[in-house]
C-alpha cells in the first residue's frame, strides 16, 4: 500500500498562523496552491521580461509541494522558528527527516521524479529561489486579505513581510509587486470592471 498521495491530501487540515487571529483560516493546502500559482507566474516574468530560461512548470510544482513536510511537523509559527540559529537549524533538520519520510512512502520506480520537489538540486537552485519569493508573497497577500477584513492583528506581519520583499534580489518579485499586488486591495466589483 502506497500512502504518499493520502498524506499529501491531509494538508487540508494543516492551519497556518497559529499565533494569530485570522479573520479567515488559510489552511498549507490553500497556501501552497497560491505560491504554486506565484512561483509559475514569477518563472513566467523572468522568462518574458528578463530573458531567463526558467522552467515554470517545475517551478509550480515544487510552489505545490514546498511545504508538504509541514503534513508531519505542523504549521512552526515564524517566531519560534526563527527565534535564534539553534532553533532555526534544528527545524531545519526536522524538515529534511519529514521530506525523507514523505519520500518513503512513495513507490521506489517514483522516488527519483519527487526527489527534486522537496530537495533542491543545483541546476534548480534559481527555481527554489522564486518558490521563497512567492512564498512571501502569499504571506503579504495573505496580510493585505486580513487588514481587508478589518483584522489589525496582521498588521505588524504585513510591515515585516513587505520589507522582507524588499530585500528579497529578484528583480522577477518587485515586477509582480509594481504590476500585480496594487490589486490585492480591491473588491470583487472593482476586479470585475
């Protein structure tokens, strides 16, 4: 029996932002389909605008599955998770034996087509790179929906992920801040003229 797939399927139960007030839950599940969504559409900036040569599919794929470990280890609120190096190291390397336990439970004639999705490979490097922007992004996305609602509680985070953007080098991430996130802000009607 293989359970890979059944467990992927349990990220809908993961919750993200533990620590705070959501007016709306966002579950790993919604949260990867977005930076899947984000890191194809970076690819795709850098393709197009800036003569890259990304492979954006690949890149929608590991934004799919980026936080699939989190199935085993939870949902570690960024502050504790990046308290101090310690911290940080050791959940690090919880997230590498949940990767590989993943990996296990995928038949053997599959393991090497997933391997590249939850491990970095050098030649893939730069596409890890966009799924972190787009991950950020989908943080500060997920900031603006939040402060829409009327939530103050996401309003430190916001700050904090904006200028996280900021230092973030990748020209294909301040394209889709300038070009796309200003429409984050509006309602359904204002999105629909």
């Amino acid at each position: 029996m293989n359970q890979f797939f059944a467990m992927m399927s349990r990220m809908k139960y993961i919750d993200r932002w533990a620590l705070m007030r959501n007016a709306r839950q966002e579950t790993i599940s919604e949260h990867s389909m977005e930076v899947s969504m984000l890191a194809h559409a970076l690819a795709v900036i850098g393709n197009k605008r800036l003569g890259k040569n990304y492979n954006a599919e690949k890149a929608a794929l590991i934004g799919l599955y980026h936080d699939a470990n989190e199935i085993i280890t939870g949902d570690m609120p960024t502050p504790v998770k990046y308290a101090n190096d310690k911290i940080k190291d050791a959940y690090k390397e919880v997230e590498k034996v949940a990767c590989e336990k993943l990996l296990r439970m995928l038949p053997e004639d599959m393991k090497e087509s997933y391997f590249s999705i939850f491990f970095p490979q050098d030649e893939e490097i730069m596409l890890w790179k966009l799924v972190k922007g787009a991950d950020k992004l989908s943080a500060y996305i997920k900031c603006i929906e939040e402060e829409n609602a009327g939530n103050k509680e996401f309003s430190t985070a916001k700050q904090t992920i904006y200028e996280q953007l900021k230092e973030i080098q990748l020209e294909e991430v301040k394209i889709f801040i300038k070009e796309f996130l200003p429409a984050y802000g509006r309602t359904l009607d204002e999105l629909s003229e």
